[in-house]
C-alpha cells in the first residue's frame, strides 16, 4: 500500500483547519450536542475538501510480509 507523506498530509490539515470559520470551531465546545456534530461534520467536510490534491488508491495486492512474521530466522531443516 502507497503511504502518503505525513509532513505533507499533516501541513493540509492544518490548513484546513487554520482556514476554518471561526464559529466553525468554537462550535466545536459548544453544549448543544446537536451544534457540536454539525460542526463536527462541517469540519469533516472542508478537510475532505482539502484531501482532493492527494491520490489515494488502495491496490489489492498480497501482502509481501507475511502476517505474522516469526521471531526466529528460517535456517532451512535442522540435522
């Protein structure tokens, strides 16, 4: 599986989150519950937003590390 950069992810994010209205985020500690899950979605939405430059595919491949690798080498047969 590709991994995205994190330095770059982590700069978009922040972006977006930075370029977010303000009531947007104070929305986010407000005590209405329903107000704070709209601006929970809304947020959710401008970093989707943010995340359309990246081109994110996931490739059905077998993995080419077995799932659980052994602690000891494979010395081939003993004797």
């Amino acid at each position: 599986m590709m991994r995205i950069d994190e330095d770059a992810l982590s700069l978009h994010l922040e972006v977006a989150l930075a370029s977010s209205p303000r009531s947007l985020l104070d929305d986010l500690g407000n005590v209405d519950r329903h107000r704070r899950n709209l601006a929970v979605s809304a947020i959710a939405r401008e970093l989707v937003e943010r995340l359309r430059c990246f081109d994110i595919q996931f490739v059905d491949q077998p993995p080419s590390v077995p799932a659980q690798p052994t602690l000891l080498l494979d010395m081939g047969p003993m004797g």
